[in-house]
C-alpha cells in the first residue's frame, strides 16, 4: 500500500514569529483582535499544510536554498507570502511578508538562521 507524503516538522524563526506579531497587531488595530487570532490561525495552519506536502512551495531563484508560498484567503486580493526552507525533517519558516511587498528584495542576502 502507498504511504502518503512524510509530514515535516514546523519550527518558527525569531523573524518570523516576529513577523506574526506584527501580522497581529495590525490586523487587531485596523480589524480588530478576533479578526487577527483567526488570521493567524489562518497563516498558521495553511503553512502547516506544506509541511506534509510532497513538495511544498516554489525555489527562490536568487537563492535556491529558499522556498516560497503564496497564503490567500480568496484568489484576488492580498495576502501573505511564506519563506521557509527544508532540512532534513524539519520545515523552518524564516519569513512572512505581505503580498504587496518586495518580499524578494527585503529578503535579499538574509541568513536562513534569522
């Protein structure tokens, strides 16, 4: 019988738990702080899902170490673009930026361990 997909280990960088925070905050203060738990919630449990895909997300050209996926709600309009890489069992999510940003620019030559 075939198995499915290994499910991957998630673990949070300081900068992207950092990068939640701020998720939250704003969300809370623009939408208030039930619409920002069910965000995160949101965020949290859509990058879990990578973590048991067969292969999760999309190399970053500029560094192919890095892997990126796009988190929406709803087909148009904004959301959040995860940057995480893989090793061995574990998924590390090093960033989330919004859909809006030059995510690939602010990423730049930022060391996987921030």
């Amino acid at each position: 019988m075939a198995r499915g997909p290994h499910k991957l280990t998630v673990q949070y960088t300081a900068n992207s738990r950092r990068d939640l925070q701020e998720i939250w905050d704003w969300n809370a203060k623009v939408r208030g702080d039930r619409h920002a738990v069910g965000y995160i919630e949101f965020l949290r449990a859509e990058t879990r899902k990578l973590a048991s895909s067969a292969n999760p997300g999309r190399l970053i050209e500029s560094n192919p170490t890095l892997r990126y996926f796009t988190i929406k709600r709803r087909a148009r309009g904004y959301g959040h673009i995860v940057v995480f890489w893989i090793d061995d069992e574990i998924l590390h999510v090093l960033r989330y930026f919004h859909t809006s940003q030059d995510w690939e620019r602010k990423l730049g030559g930022e060391p996987k361990l921030s």
